[in-house]
C-alpha cells in the first residue's frame, strides 16, 4: 500500500474514535461541532450523497432521503446529530417524482409559468406571491432547497435554457429574481440562485471558457446575482460549469470568495452545479463549500489533497461551518412535520394570474379582446391541442395536467370547430403510431419530445372552417431544455409548413371576411419579422405552466387585459444579433460528445471557437444596449407589449435625497378597459470617461388594476451605485459627474416622460482586480 493510501486509510479509521458524548449540532457552538469532527467526517459533509437512484441508466447514490426524484441530498452524519437535507430543481416549480412504488398516492407539483414569462410581468410583488407559493411545496414536499431560480442573462435567443432564465437585462433578472427568493425562502426553506455565472450556452457547458472583458461580466453577468444576493440572501448559490476567462466558476476564489463573499457579503452556502469543475481541492480552495451530487473520487481528492498539503484545514473548515449553517437553517433540522398535501387547487390560481399577467399581446388590429359575437374557434396548429407548459431537463415539473388552447377555451364557454378538431385528432393518432420514443439515446428522456412537423388542413377543409367558424388561432409551439442549445432551422425560424399554414389560414379566413390570431406557445425569442403583416393579432403566450390555457383564454376574452412586457429585445434577423458570430448557432455536437460534456468528461479539444471557447466580443452591449444604442431596427423592442387601454404618465418629479433620489410619477388609465401598467425607467448616463450604452433599465414598476380613468403614483429610488458603470482600467465602480436623464417609457424604444438629475462630483467605489482575461477581446464600440 503506498503511503499515500495507508494516510488515507488512517483517516478514515479515525473517524470511528469519536468521544463518547460528542457535540451535536444546534446544542453546542458550531466551533464545537467542527471541532469534533474527523476529516473524513469534514469530507463528508462536502460531497453530497450522491444521486440517489438511476440517472441515465447507471446506479448511484444512497437515498438519505424520503423525496424521490430530489435531485440530492447532503450526507449524514447522526453520531454529531446531522441529518442529510435534500435539494431538488427547480425554477418553474418543484420537480420531484410525482408516483412512489408501492403508494397509491400522487405527488404532483404545480408549474408555474416558465421565468421568461415570470420576468414579463415586470410585477415583483406578483413573482413573489409565486415564490411563496411554489416554496409551500418545496416545504409540504419535505425538501430543503429549492434548486432556482435561474438568473443566467439571455445573451443569445438560442440559448436552450434561456426559458429557465428571466431577462437579457441585469436589473430585470435581478429584482426579479430577488421577489421569488423572498418569496420561497418565507416559508423556512431555502434556494440555490444558479448558475454563478455566464453560463449562457449549452453547447459543451461543462467545458466552455465564457472570455470577456471584466466590464462586461461586472455590469451584464454579474449584476443580476449582485441585486439578488443583496436584496434577497438566498441561502445558497450554485456555482456554473463553464469557466470564465480560463477558470472554472466553481474553482475561482475571486469569483466565489472574493466577490461573492467579500464585495457583496453574501452569508451562505456555494454548491457546484452537478458534477461540475474538475478539481475538487480547488473547488474547496475557492470556497465552492459543497460539491453536488456528491462522489466518491472527490473525496479522497480532498482528503489526499490536505495530506499532501495542497489544501490548507482552514479552508476545509470554512466549507464546513458553511454547510453545517445551511443544515442549521434547514427545516429537515427543525424536524418539521410536512405534511406531503400542499393545497395544489389554491396554488394552481396563482400559476393561472402569473400567466395571464405575463402575455405579452405583440399586434392588435382590433381584433383582441374578441367581441361577443365570437362563438365558434377554428383552432389551428398542432400545439392548440398539445399546449406546452415549459421546457424539459431539470427545468421542467412533473404537474398533474397541463390546461391546453383548447381546453381553456372550451372551458371560457366558447365552441371549438369540431370538424377541425377531429383532424387534428385523426393526425395525432397516426403521428404517434409513427414516432415511438428513440430508446437509443440517453439523454432522450432529459430532452424535448420530437414534436410532429405541422397538420396541413387541405384546402377543402379550410375553406369549410372558414365558414363556419367565426375566428381562427395559429398556435405556434416550442421546447428546448437543457443540454443542447436552440437552432436556426426550424426554431428560431418558422418552418415551411408554420408559414405556410399561418398565410393559408389568413388568406382563407380574411377571404370569408374574418380574423386570424396567431398565439406563440414558445420558451423564448423567435423569427416574426417575415409574418407578423398577415395575421390580426399576435399573443405572445410564451410557457404558461400547467393552467396556461385558461390564461390564455381569460386574456383573449377580455378578462385580463394584457399587462405583460418582452424582457428581451425580438431581432428582425438572427444575424442582427450582437453575439451572433458568437454563439454556436450553427454547431450540432455528435451524440457521443454531449454525453461526454454532460458527464464532465476531460476534452480532447480546447481550440474550438464557440464550442470549447466563446469570445464575448460584442462586450456589454447585450439585448437592447446593443439595438438602442447602434441604432438597429427590430421587430419587437425590449420592455414592449400592448394592452386593451391605454396610460398618461406625468413629468416625473426628482427629489434628492440622503442616500441618492427620488422620482415620482402619476400614471393615468386613459382608456376604456381596467388595465396594469409596466412603468419602466431608463437613464442615459453621461459618457465623458467610459463609453456607454445609449440607454439602461434602472427600474421598474407595475400599477395595480387600474379602472377606466384611475391614477396611480409611482415611485422610484436610485442611488449612485446604481447609475455606475465598471471602469475596468480602475477597476471600479463610477459615477460620473455630469447629467443622467431619465427616461419613463413604456417600451425601450417608446419614451413617455423624461426629467434629468445632476450628479456634483465623481464617486467610486474600487473593487477587487480579479478574473481579467488572458488576452484582450477584440470588443465592439
Ligand atoms: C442543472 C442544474 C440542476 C442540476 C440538478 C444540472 O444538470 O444544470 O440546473 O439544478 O442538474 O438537477
């Protein structure tokens, strides 16, 4: 036995010579506890218990815990009195398994709308409400940490994840994500914002080097977990696979240490993101205090590698006392009594108002809200009667139903053509004849379903519809998830039969003098600029979460008056994108390679552009600081949506005060239908020193129901933190001097009010100079 080892063995017996009445956790001082621990006890505590049950065919794991279909758990360790705690995803709801063997009962969690839809309801209180909910079941279902929300900036449409993500701007994302950690972390329980940071690709995401300047990753990477951790202390946050500038995000000490700990003062726990990074020792080294799901071969990295004296016992101890925190807090140590009943009927309401309040209505040519003398539907489009309630991978729920088009109108008391819906019928009968499950790929189960390419009603059939029925849906569906990024082909763009169905059914239903509306059932950003003239209104729908089609239908009907805004700027084309040349929109890895990166298997390939490395060239200027300040014309601009009334707002009056300003505007109902307004205020900073971005979401808010003729004041604070921008010469945060004005809009690109306030002096705050790039990025200006 090498010497090595025979340490390794040594420690590992010590851990049975414990004292006869050891501390335990909760009764004696955290210092006591850790101080009786062995090492291999310490090291136990770092690495989870593994992935309990068969994930992807192979065995691993111990189940600590009684929630199948968590995602992990801590390990055990019951001679000092700590209980192994349990996290499971994730950000659109609770996933656990919702059948158990031998139970008759279900275990079926709400989905709530996907977090792009979440985010475009520019209504934290709202995002909050949802947050508490969804955390009641985190809490009724006996788990500890809720694995989300997700706050990962949309800096690319094709993202696969992006779904699972809020906004491409930071001050969205942030706020946004700060309601829902409030929200969940209410009921005791805790969440993992994730993934720490600019993980923005899937392609090769356990191996992508993320190279940026340290401007862009301070003001659009970083920014959002910097709100998030300041407003709301989640308890954990989870590292990212990807590197940044060369380092794995769960190695970076400047990172998770530093910047994390030491600028922005968060208390918690750091977990890796499953199986991410490659050296457990550095993991520990950076303060990556618990590594997800856990193995065996980590551990006796850590141990070797303290033995071997490349990690110091201080540092183990920090994880420790960190993970020990997060068990202190939890309530799997309060031993509370769940109860496995949480009041899914009441939660599904909340899901429902989070999704009608998210819709984003893209055209309205007074078609919407449809007048009463509309019965009959034609509804078209094979995601009419196969809604998609979100995307796949650790992002989905495993609800009890999901409300599709059809239903939820059905259920709104109007008719659905039936001869149309008997087609549809007859062709998903044969389609799934057609497509049996592809059992020969692993990862099938994790990812999207092959959805059956477009019914195309023939012409006879078209015109039958057209004159029977009183108005035509176009739904137009898509899913993405984990593992695998979006494409162009097929996704980003409509196919030939999506067009070719939405200008037949227009042709033929505007020929029998009546009106289309097409509805996107979508995840994220799509092609409209080539389609958008023919149909009469446009929904934007997006993953509405399981009572998605009674959301729809109440915003049709009139119920809800549209309230939602886009938290993503729609190009016209994909190549008008800043980051397009840098993103792998047009690589398909072979399946043997994303099996690979999914296991964090070692590459053999370092050098390919967009794959193992993607250059951030286009810097900040992500979304909309992009559009607005090169001046690019697009579909649809950031923060816009209709809605069936219209708003005034007034002059906004700034006042200063000790700790920055303060701005009051009064936002008026000027129409006809009771309606939420989304206020958004923008500044254009002055630009003497640094470049910058032509215009900057600041803040945001959103009116109550507001009746025909109803006011509402409007409030916003800033500080000058919060109009810096990161000089990454001084490395710093600075205000300059000068005047910043501000914008009240109703969209990035429709600006209703404006005022100016002055700043007297520069003011800076220096930060750590940590995680430059090796090289310099050739960025755009
Ligand atoms: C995902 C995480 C998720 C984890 C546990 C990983 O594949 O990237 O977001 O929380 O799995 O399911």
């Amino acid at each position: 036995m090498s010497r090595r080892c025979a340490s390794i063995v040594i420690l590992l017996a010590a851990s049975v010579l414990f004292s006869q009445t050891p501390p335990q956790l909760g009764q004696a001082s955290l210092d006591e506890v850790i101080a009786a621990m062995t090492p291999a006890e310490k090291v136990q505590l770092l690495v989870g218990g593994g992935m309990a049950g068969n994930f992807a065919g192979v065995a691993v794991g111990k189940i600590y815990h009684n929630v199948p279909g968590a995602a992990g758990t801590t390990q055990p360790i019951p001679r000092l009195g700590i209980p192994a705690i349990v996290l499971a995803d994730g950000p659109a709801g609770l996933r656990i398994a919702p059948h158990r063997d031998k139970d008759e009962k279900t275990y079926y969690c709400t989905a709530f709308p996907v977090a792009t839809m979440l985010a475009s309801t520019f209504d934290a209180g709202l995002v909050e409400k949802v947050g508490e909910t969804m955390g009641k079941e985190v809490l009724e279902y006996g788990v500890d940490v809720l694995l989300g929300p997700a706050l990962n900036i949309h800096r690319n449409p094709l993202c696969g994840r992006n779904f699972e993500y809020y906004s491409e701007d930071p001050l969205l994302t942030g706020k946004i994500a700060a309601a829902m950690i409030t929200g969940v972390q209410s009921n005791g329980v805790g969440t993992s914002i994730k993934h720490f940071a600019a993980n923005n690709q899937e392609t090769m995401r356990t191996g992508n080097d993320a190279r940026m300047t340290t401007r862009a990753l301070r003001e659009i990477y970083l920014k959002g977990f910097e709100i998030a951790v300041r407003d709301a202390q989640p308890w954990t946050v989870m590292s990212s696979y990807n590197l940044i500038n060369g380092t794995y995000t769960s190695q970076s000490r400047p990172l998770l240490t530093d910047i994390l700990r030491g600028e922005w003062g968060f208390k918690g726990t750091v977990m890796s993101d499953w199986y991410g990074g490659k050296s457990a020792p550095e993991q520990i080294q950076a303060g990556n205090d618990l590594l997800m799901p856990g193995r065996a071969d980590q551990a006796i990295a850590i141990l070797s590698a303290q033995i071997e004296k490349k990690l110091d016992g201080q540092a183990v101890d920090t994880c420790v006392r960190k993970v020990l925190q997060l068990i202190l807090e939890s309530p799997r140590f309060r031993n509370y009594a769940f109860s496995n009943a949480p009041d899914l009927k009441a939660h599904a309401l909340v899901a429902r108002q989070a999704a009608a309040d998210g819709m984003v209505l893209l055209k309205n040519n007074n078609t919407l809200p449809l007048p009463p003398q509309v019965k009959t539907i034609a509804a078209f489009g094979n995601t009419s009667y196969d809604f998609i309630s979100g995307g796949t991978g650790s992002g989905d729920v495993n609800e009890a139903y999901t409300v599709s088009l059809a239903e939820g109108l059905t259920d709104a008391g109007y008719t659905l053509d039936g001869g149309l819906k008997k087609s549809y019928e007859t062709f998903f009968r044969l389609e799934e004849e057609k497509n049996k499950p592809d059992k020969s790929n692993p990862l099938a189960a994790f990812m999207p379903k092959k959805r059956p390419e477009e019914f195309a009603p023939g012409a006879d059939l078209l015109a039958a519809t057209a004159s029977a029925a009183d108005i035509a849906f176009i739904t137009i569906g898509r899913t993405s998830g984990e593992f695998e990024d979006r494409k162009l082909e097929g996704d980003f763009l409509l196919t030939a039969a999506e067009s070719g169905l939405i200008a037949e059914v227009t042709r033929a239903f505007h020929k029998a003098g009546k009106k289309t509306v097409v509805i996107l059932n979508v995840g994220g950003v799509i092609e409209t600029a080539s389609w958008k003239a023919f149909p009469d209104a446009i929904l934007l729908a997006w993953q509405g979460g399981q009572e998605a089609g009674h959301a729809v239908a109440d915003v049709l009907s009139g119920k809800v008056s549209p309230s939602g805004r886009l938290p993503m700027t729609w190009p016209i084309l994909y190549d008008d994108i800043a980051s397009s040349k840098n993103f792998p929109a047009r690589v398909t890895l072979s399946r043997e390679e994303m099996w690979a990166d999914l296991m964090g298997k070692e590459k053999e390939t370092k050098d390919r552009r967009n794959i193992d490395y993607t250059l951030y060239e286009e810097d900040i200027y992500v979304g909309y600081r992009f559009f607005d300040t090169f001046k690019k014309p697009v579909s649809y601009p950031f923060g816009y949506g209709l809605s069936y009334t219209t708003f005034s707002c007034t002059r906004p009056v700034v006042a200063a005060e000790a700790q920055g300003w303060k701005m009051t505007c009064t936002v008026k109902n000027t129409g006809k239908a009771a309606g939420k307004e989304a206020v958004q205020l923008y500044v254009s900073a002055p630009a003497k020193t640094l470049a910058k971005p032509a215009q900057e979401l600041k803040a945001f808010a959103k009116t109550r129901l507001l009746q025909p003729g109803e006011s509402q004041e409007v409030t916003f604070t800033l500080s000058p933190y919060d109009l810096a921008s990161f000089d990454q010469v001084r490395s710093a945060w600075v205000t300059e001097a000068g005047s910043y004005r501000l914008l009240i809009a109703a969209s990035s690109r429709d600006v209703r009010a404006t005022a100016t306030l002055q700043v007297a002096a520069e003011q800076i705050v220096r930060v750590h100079d940590v995680m430059r790039p090796a090289e310099k990025i050739a960025t755009i200006r």
